[in-house]
C-alpha cells in the first residue's frame, strides 16, 4: 500500500496539462483506492537526476516511514527511464510511467480511452506496490493466464517478468528474468 504519490514530470511540461492529469488521476484512484488520502498527490517538476535523487534523498531521511510510489510523466527532454527508473528504485519507489501524450486530455476524442490510460496507470502502480487492483467476481473461461512484462533500455527491451494466475485471476506463479545490462545474455 501507499501513503504518499508523487507525479514527477520534466519542469517544461504545460502546468494545465500536468494539474487536469492530476485531477484526472485523483478521480481514479478515489474510485479505486478508497483508503488513500488525495490531498497527498503531489506534482514534482524536475530538470535532471541529481535534483530528482536529491529530493526523493531529503523526503525518505525526513519521513522514513512513509510508503511513497510515483506516476512518471515521460519525454524526449526528460531524463532517460532507466535513469530515472534506477534512482527511484535506489530509494524502494515504486513507479510506473505514462508518456506526455497521453496525460494530455486534448489529446483525445474518446473520454473512455483517456480513462483507461488512468485506469492502466493506477493498476500498474498498485500492482508494483504490491496491491492487487482488482478481484474477479467469476471464474474466467480458460484454467490459467498467462501475463508477461517487459523491461530494459528502449531498443533492447526483452520480457522482464512472466505470471501465471488461475482462472480466478490468483496469482500461481511468478518468474522474473536476469537482467544482463547492454553485454547481453553470458555465452555459456
């Protein structure tokens, strides 16, 4: 579970698109995560990884208690994801991204759509909190599922992770891959 989330967003990005998103966002997790308080929801704007690490750094030594997770808004002229993915893991944030374009309302003709990207959004960064974002009321047609993620620099993403739930949507199974970095799989 959470206490506390942060959007953390590049400083350039539009303050109307990043407060509708965050409004958006609230709608969501309120109909989702009853127990969480919104006032909480903070928006960060960044310009590099150092003032990001510097920042999560002074929240988790003044309020090592609390659980923070984190909504990145993506860009081309914010930090590369692995970066900012590697600096929030260094500090046990969970977090999950979006990219700029759709955290943009007026991007879209189909209001369903828009909710369903924050609907996505909040189911990942439960899941990754450890949460389970939804409970199935019947069993489903087939005896499993099977879920697989994807990890990785851009060019070079491979599965990450592998589930396998029952046809009551339990998790029976989960297998995560070896990271190799950019040397790729060893030769043996």
């Amino acid at each position: 579970s959470l206490d506390r989330i942060l959007i953390i967003h590049h400083f350039h990005l539009n303050k109307n698109i990043v407060e509708t998103f965050r409004e958006e966002l609230v709608k969501v997790i309120n109909e989702w995560m009853l127990e969480y308080n919104v006032e909480d929801l903070d928006v960060i704007p960044i310009d590099n990884i150092q003032e990001l690490d510097r920042f999560i750094s002074h929240i988790k030594e003044e309020h090592p208690e609390i659980r923070y997770g984190a909504v990145l808004i993506l860009n081309e002229r914010m930090i590369k994801y692995d970066e900012l993915k590697d600096c929030l893991n260094k500090y046990q944030v969970p977090s999950q991204g979006i990219k700029e374009w759709n955290c943009n309302k007026d991007n879209f003709d189909d209001e369903k759509l828009y909710h369903s990207i924050l609907e996505n959004t909040v189911a990942g960064l439960i899941g990754k909190c450890g949460g389970i974002p939804w409970i199935l009321n019947n069993k489903l047609s087939a005896d499993f599922y099977l879920g697989l993620d994807s990890g990785g620099p851009e060019k070079q993403r491979s599965w990450s992770c592998a589930y396998v739930f029952d046809g009551y949507g339990e998790k029976i199974h989960q297998r995560e891959a070896e990271y190799y970095g950019k040397e790729g799989l060893p030769s043996s």
